[in-house]
C-alpha cells in the first residue's frame, strides 16, 4: 500500500481593514488560533488596531497596512508591496474579509500563485457604482465563505457563477470565555462603574455599531414607555461621528435622556453580557451575522433581532429571544416589553435553553475545522 502524502499545516494570510475590535476583528483572530493551534502560521495584514497584541500573543504575524484608502488606490498600490513583503514566507492561502480587502487579496495571492478566498459578513449593500463593482469582484474568488444562509442566499442571487465555490460556514465564539460561571462579580460591578449604569433600572444592551435601525430602537423605547429601562449603544471609539451626532439628536427630540445612552466600545464584553436583561441586535436586513447576538445566548441573555436578517438565524423565536418587524418600532417595542416582563422562573428556563442552542450551533471547534479543512484543501491545489 503507498502510503498517502501528508498535508502540510496551511500558512494563512488574512487581510482586513483594522483589529480595532468588533465581530470581524475577533473573527480573524479565532482564524488565526485555528490554523496555529492545528500546527500552520497565521499573518495578518491590516491598519492595526487594539487586537493586534492579542494576535501577537497567538504567535501570529501582522503586517502594518496603510489606513483609510480608497479601494481603487489600495488595489492598485498595496499588492505588490504586500506580496514583495511575503516572498519567501511560504504563504498557502490568502483570505479577504470585506469587498475592498477581498479584491486586494485576489492581487497578492495571484502574484504568490495560491489560492484566494472571499468572506462575505453581510449581504450586497453598494450605494455607489464603484462599491458595486467591488463587491462583485469577490466573484473571482477560488472560494466564497458565508456567515449565514442569508448571507449565502443574496450571494448566489447577485453572483450565481459562484455557486459551486461557495459555502455557508458560520462563525463559533469560544464557550470557555463565554461562560456567566467564569465572570467575577468584580469585572461586573468595575463595568457598570464605568459605563454609569443607573440602579434599578432594566439595561437593554445594544453592541452592535452600525445600522441605521438604531434609530428605530430610540423610537421603539420611546414608544416602549417605560422609566424603568435604560438603553445602552456600545461602540462609539472616540470623536463622535456623523451618524452619532444623529443618534444624539433623536434621543434629544424623543426626549429620552438618561434613558438611552451612546457608550463606547467595551473589550470585556462577557462581563457587559451579565450587565443586561436583553440584548437588541440592530443591522437590520443588511446583518449577515451578529456576534453579539450569538455571545448574548451563551450569557443566558434574552435577545432581540430583526426578522428575516442573518443575525435572525441563530434566534429561536419564543425560545431563546424574539423577532421583530424589521423598521417597525411598534414590533420592537412588543419585543422588548416581552423579553422584560418574564417571570425568574422563565428568565431561567430560557437563559438553559439559550446555552444550550448556542453550545450545539455555534461552538468555536466545528466551524474552525471546517475552515482547516477549506485552507488544507486550497493549500494542497
């Protein structure tokens, strides 16, 4: 019998705009573990950020990208200098996680003469015909990775050439880091402290940073009608940006001051977890995936989340949170006063049976060999 080959562990570059946080950052990094941990090297190339110790720590590479540029420049400027500064460094399998990174990638993986993958986080949302053409540039891709069905479904209905390169492989969290029993009751109060979280209040928690739908939320909570729930929108990471300044504006003209309120972008999520009586995921039908959402669950938190959205995929209506309307804050509101007027003894039934739904879907271990498995293969071509 010929004994078969074995297959080299993967090197993996991944390219991203920043690790400056956030679902797609932490996403990066468990990729990066994964391909470490099965014996392969990781490098990551990106504008840098909070999380880039934590890679290095990992015992991966990161690779300083300009910040800010435009897709066209970047395509044009930083495949050679990337792909010149990786000659020699026995790269397997090149990885892009948004439109813009995705098309640079394609470029350094030609001129390194491997493979390329495209992770599609969310659905086609161009506004502007050069976002468009990005975005159909993933096409291109030797492999598409969706985070959700969602993602996958408006995948194959703008780029059906892709379908025999495409699978849906959504992203696990680690249950060890996400676990209430792991969390001292320090971190807890040490955050609310932080966050000036008022007493005897219910806390709605909203982490997710972007999508317009945060208007929706201020309108629902206003039409909620209750003085005893203080809203929190986590992400804000410094100077106020425009969509901010809005925010601030519509909770100004609801007149909900002290009742909502924007926060910035906490790194110690678990413990903001055990901070909240609901988590609302706001991204609407545009939201390919909801970390904070899938954390949540772990937490033993009831959640809420668009209709018809990725992030709704990992809900179980009734069961584990509940699904609203999406763009209605009469649905929203309905929602919410549902997840807050559970009773203990139901708040702790769902709080198992949420565990329990996200430590059979969306364990770290599964996905991540499924991942291997894609770089093994590409890596091996």
């Amino acid at each position: 019998m010929i004994p078969a080959t074995a297959v080299s562990p993967p090197h993996l570059l991944q390219i991203v705009p920043s690790l400056a946080g956030g679902s797609l950052a932490r996403t990066t990094l468990d990729a990066a573990h994964a391909v470490i941990a099965a014996g392969g090297s990781a490098t990551v190339a990106s504008a840098g950020g909070l999380l880039v110790p934590e890679l290095l720590r990992l015992r991966g590479k990161h690779l300083d990208l300009p910040n800010g540029r435009h897709p066209l420049w970047a395509r044009l400027s930083l495949p050679a200098r990337l792909a010149a500064r990786l000659r020699g460094a026995n790269v397997t399998v090149v990885q892009g996680r948004t439109p813009a990174t995705v098309w640079v990638a394609r470029a350094v993986a030609r001129r390194l003469g491997v493979k390329s993958i495209a992770t599609l986080h969310r659905p086609f949302v161009g506004a502007s015909a050069t976002d468009r053409f990005v975005e159909r540039r993933q096409a291109r891709a030797d492999a598409l990775i969706a985070v959700s069905d969602h993602v996958a479904r408006d995948a194959l209905a703008q780029m059906p050439s892709t379908a025999d390169r495409l699978e849906t492989i959504e992203p696990g969290i680690n249950l060890d880091r996400f676990n209430p029993a792991a969390i001292r009751v320090d971190r807890v109060i040490r955050l609310a402290a932080d966050l000036r979280i008022p007493d005897g209040r219910f806390v709605l928690l909203c982490a997710t940073r972007e999508g317009r739908d945060r208007l929706t939320l201020i309108e629902a909570i206003k039409r909620l009608g209750r003085d005893d729930v203080f809203c929190l929108l986590l992400g804000s990471s410094g100077a106020p940006t425009a969509f901010e300044k809005e925010l601030e504006r519509a909770i100004l003209d609801a007149e909900l001051q002290g009742r909502v309120q924007l926060g910035p972008y906490v790194e110690d999520m678990p413990a903001a977890y055990m901070l909240a009586d609901v988590l609302v995921a706001t991204g609407g039908l545009q939201q390919g995936f909801s970390r904070a959402l899938i954390e949540a669950q772990a937490m033993g938190r009831p959640v809420v989340a668009a209709d018809g959205s990725g992030a709704a995929e990992a809900v179980r209506p009734g069961i584990t949170g509940w699904l609203a309307t999406q763009g209605d804050a009469d649905s929203l509101a309905r929602a919410i006063d549902s997840a807050l007027s559970l009773t203990a003894e139901r708040r702790g039934e769902l709080a198992l049976a949420a565990q329990q739904h996200i430590r059979g879907r969306y364990a770290l271990a599964p996905g991540n060999a499924r991942l291997l498995a894609l770089y093994e293969r590409l890596s091996d071509k």
